[in-house]
C-alpha cells in the first residue's frame, strides 16, 4: 500500500475498534480519484479485520507490519463474532471481487454484496464497505420490474411504508452499525446515482465527525495524479473556450497517449499492446444502439470499415475470452484497472464550433437510464445535467489506462478540438 492508505487503514482501524469498545456507530468516507487505490483499501481492511478475529495468542506476527498490534487478546475480544461486507453496486465489479474473495483466506464471496441484498436481508451486519458508493441509487426507475417490485418492498420492511425519499444508502445504514464509504464525486454517471450535492454533503459530515479520509498517491495511471487533473480540465462540462484556454496541453513523458484517425489503426495498436502486457481494451461511451444483445450476429458500432460489438457480457467482461475483439462500456469498465485503454469518443459528446463549448447529443446518447428523468422524485434533468454525466463517462474511460491511452473521436469538430491535449 501507498503511505496514505496505510495511513488510513491504521487510522479506520484505530477508529473501528474505538466506536466498537464503546458501542458508538458512524460513517467513514474515503475520497480518491480514480486509481488511489479506494478498492485495495476495502479488501485489504477487510482481510485484516478476518486475520485478527480469527489469530490465536501463540500466533507468531511479523514484527515489522505496521499493524501487528492489533493481533492482541483485546482486539480479538472485540472482534467476536463481528460480522462485515462489501456492498459493490456494480455488477460487472462485484462478480470480479467474489472471484478475489473466493481465493482470499478468511474471506468469502458471499461477503460481496448487492444493496438489494442488503435491504433484503435480515442480518444486521457490524461493518458494511461500500465500494463505489456514489453508484448507489436514489429511488429511480430500475432496469427491471422486479427490481422496482424489490425497492418497494424493501423500503416498506425497514420503514412500514415506501418512503420514496430513501435511497439504497438508507439500507445499508438501516442495517449496518459502521459504514465506509468509498467515493468519488465524479464519477457518478448516471441521474439514478447519488446527486453530487449528496456526496458532498456526506463528505462534509464526515469531515466534521473526523471521519474522512482523502487518497491522494495514484497508483493506476504512470502519468501521476496531474493527469486525471488534467483530463477533467480539458472535458469541464460548461467550460467555453476562454475557460479551456487556461490548460496548456501537456506531454506526459512516462505515458503513451496517443490520438488516431483511423479506429481500425487503434484496434490493431491495442492488439499489440494486449500480445505485449496484456489487459489493453477499446473501451467507448453509450453513442451507439446495443444491437447485439437480441440480435447475437448484429454489429453495434461500424466506424472505418470496423464492424464491432459490445461487449458481450456485463460480468467481468475485461478478463472475458473475446473482450479483446469487443468494445467494453463504462458499465463494464467501472473501477477496474487496464494496462491500455482505445477510448473512442461517439457522437453523443460533440463541440459546438459557434458557442466555443462541450455539448451533449442526446439523440446519439443511448443510455436510456443515463438520461432518464425521475418522475418518483419530481426530477428533469436538462442538457446540462446530462452533460455532466458524459462528460463523467468519458473522464472515466480516460484515466482507466496503467500505461497509457490511446483516443478516437467520433466528431469532426470535437476531433481537432482535442488534438492538441492528446495527441
């Protein structure tokens, strides 16, 4: 681990076994960008937590961890019978992860959890993680009826009625003691998850309960955490040119980023980057219709002369056998690490020449939830706001890549407009 994350391990241990000692709950949040590492801090704690519990008295430690004075009767005593999770909203993440706690003594995949299953069940758990927790939902129209059938139904068996206004968060404080929450204001991406200024208002409490802690090291992108800075600079939703004007494009010596005109050139440069340090993938946001999910032989996106589909699972689709031939969403991409990312940028992120602005093409955005208005809640949500979540989604798909990135932009205008910054 980074300093900052054992850091914060020590510090939410310390803080953990305090409020268990005296019987007081809370939430923690830990706030980092993408690649700090949010995901190594939720299972590293995790198996810690497991390693205590279950170590004996004559159990020799290794005298040099930071954390082997936790391995004592007292902490043990505390421990007993202590029950956690780690509640993933994301579907594609969360089949990953079991597969990690299914080959990590002391910790199970059962552990991993849905926040429907959190509402569901009837266990009361000590300790509940959350991972990507700006991803969970405000109560919203869901991708199924059954799943709308459940949000009721949770919501009248923790609170006798279906109080609209609770949100998936509320279960899991409903049934968990402690929280910790892992997040990231910006990358929320769709108008179902958690409203920023809610985030907000969560990091601000924790803030005041010293109880936030923020990761600032990055361990993904070898470019350093100026990169991400960067790239949310150059697609700020609402910035004219005047505001872009003030970031200077930037060579990122130590990272391969590369711009192309020719998406076939982009597939055959991730090939071989894939054939020479694995885990490179074309990644794209939601700019095209998914064809092949009822028609299996139907091409999604044709561009070049490159006929091509989306992925063709939505779990642990970046470690799946035809991933490399596929274009994977951000509903695959999500909070997962690649060594090379082709982003292509479609036609529902386009520049307005005239305005001198970023602007979003709603009838080339296919996200249907992604641009859904909430009629349960009174919420319309305008141009803006869904270019905000675009805008979200391609940040994402940018700063996926350990060593580098490679981009190809649909729009004309878009396409020069870019150039400089990453070419």
């Amino acid at each position: 681990m980074t300093i900052d994350q054992a850091v914060a391990v020590e510090d939410i241990l310390e803080g953990l076994f305090r409020d268990l000692d005296g019987e007081v709950h809370g939430t923690t949040v830990i706030q980092g960008e993408p690649g700090t590492g949010k995901t190594v801090i939720a299972t590293y704690l995790l198996k810690l937590l497991a390693d205590i519990a279950k170590s004996k008295p004559d159990d020799e430690q290794d005298a040099d961890s930071i954390f082997s004075d936790y391995f004592t009767d007292g902490y043990r005593e505390l421990l007993k019978n202590f029950t956690f999770g780690l509640v993933v909203p994301q579907q594609s993440l969360r089949k990953t992860l079991q597969q990690v706690f299914t080959r990590t003594p002391g910790l199970s995949p059962a552990q991993v959890l849905t926040p429907f299953q959190v509402g569901e069940s009837d266990v009361s758990w000590d300790l509940l993680i959350v991972d990507e927790a700006h991803r969970l939902n405000l109560r919203a129209n869901q991708s199924s009826g059954s799943l709308n059938r459940k949000f009721i139904d949770i919501n009248e068996k923790l609170y006798g009625v279906d109080d609209q206004s609770k949100t998936q968060l509320d279960w899991i404080r409903s049934r968990s003691s402690n929280q910790i929450l892992l997040l990231d204001p910006m990358q929320s991406v769709r108008p179902a998850d958690l409203p920023t200024q809610f985030v907000h208002a969560l990091i601000d409490g924790a803030k005041s309960a010293k109880r936030y802690y923020p990761l600032t090291t990055q361990m993904r992108v070898k470019a350093g955490e100026d990169y991400v800075g960067y790239v949310r600079n150059v697609l700020r939703p609402g910035s004219t040119d005047d505001g872009l004007m003030a970031v200077e494009p930037r060579k990122f010596h130590e990272y391969d980023i590369r711009f192309f005109d020719d998406l076939g050139e982009m597939h055959d440069a991730i090939r071989a980057r894939d054939a020479e340090f694995g885990l490179a993938r074309l990644v794209a946001g939601y700019a095209w219709e998914w064809k092949s999910k009822k028609d299996k032989s139907a091409n999604d996106i044709e561009l070049d002369g490159q006929s091509l589909q989306w992925n063709r699972t939505d779990k642990d689709w970046i470690n799946s056998p035809t991933s490399l031939d596929e274009v994977g969403s951000i509903h695959t991409v999500q909070g997962y690490d690649l060594n090379y990312a082709g982003v292509i940028i479609g036609n529902d992120l386009r520049y307005d020449r005239e305005a001198g602005r970023l602007r979003v093409d709603l009838d080339q955005y296919f996200d249907t939830k992604g641009k859904e208005n909430n009629p349960k809640l009174g919420k319309t949500y305008s141009d803006e706001d869904i270019l905000r979540f675009v805008t979200n989604v391609y940040t994402v798909l940018l700063t996926r890549g350990i060593q580098g990135t490679y981009l190809y932009v649909c729009d004309p205008d878009l396409r020069e407009r870019l150039r400089p910054f990453f070419g």
